[in-house]
C-alpha cells in the first residue's frame, strides 16, 4: 500500500465533499438512494470503500511504525532519523483519521437532531 500524504488527504477530503453534495442532491430529488459501499456506474469507489481504503492505510503505518521502532530498540537499525520520519507520519495520519472521525460524528448529530 502507498503511504498516505498531504495529496492523498486532499483527495480523501474532497471525495467526503463530493459524496456530501451527491447525498444532498439524492435526498432533495426523492427517498431512491444507492447502497454507500457500492460501485457508481463510472466505476467510483463508494463512501464506505473509501473510508475503509484509508483506515487499511492508517493501520499499515502504524504497524510499519512500530516495527521499525522495535528494530531499532533492539539494535538492528541505526538510522535514528528513518524512525522519528515513521513515527511522525503514523501520528500525522492517525490525526487525521481522528478528524475525520469528529467532523462525521458532528454531522451524524446534525442530521439526527433535524426536525422531521
């Protein structure tokens, strides 16, 4: 799997926007909404696909981060600079997973606190 970066983030959070709009349209049109984990006709991933992609993604690194740390607290790897790097992008993503995370709570209360 690739690593996740400041493009791939973007390209996450603009999917989530794109997926947003796409539900406010469907709801305004009528009650016919599709299944979130399926394919569009264009051959787009959906919602749940995207979200389950991205935290495979958080999980790799902080597996690739704790075992490069293990290896260097045994000696096996000298290169203090390759685990901090490690270390450091685990926890830049497992934020950002964390902010996703709040920003769909929130919306989730707002959506169940509207009026019917």
């Amino acid at each position: 799997m690739t690593a996740i970066d400041a493009n791939s983030l973007l390209a996450m959070r603009s999917a989530i926007l794109e997926r947003n709009s796409a539900l406010q349209r469907a709801s305004a049109a009528g009650p016919e909404l599709a299944s979130p984990d399926t394919k569009d006709a264009k051959g787009v991933a959906g919602f749940g696909d995207v979200m389950k992609g991205a935290l495979e993604q958080v999980n790799d690194l902080q597996s690739k981060s704790s075992a490069i740390s293990e290896a260097y607290e045994r000696g096996d790897t000298t290169d203090i600079a390759a685990v901090m790097l490690a270390r450091q992008t685990a926890s830049i993503g497992f934020e950002a997973t964390l902010q996703v995370r709040n920003k769909l709570l929130t919306a989730y209360k707002d959506i169940m606190s509207m009026p019917v």
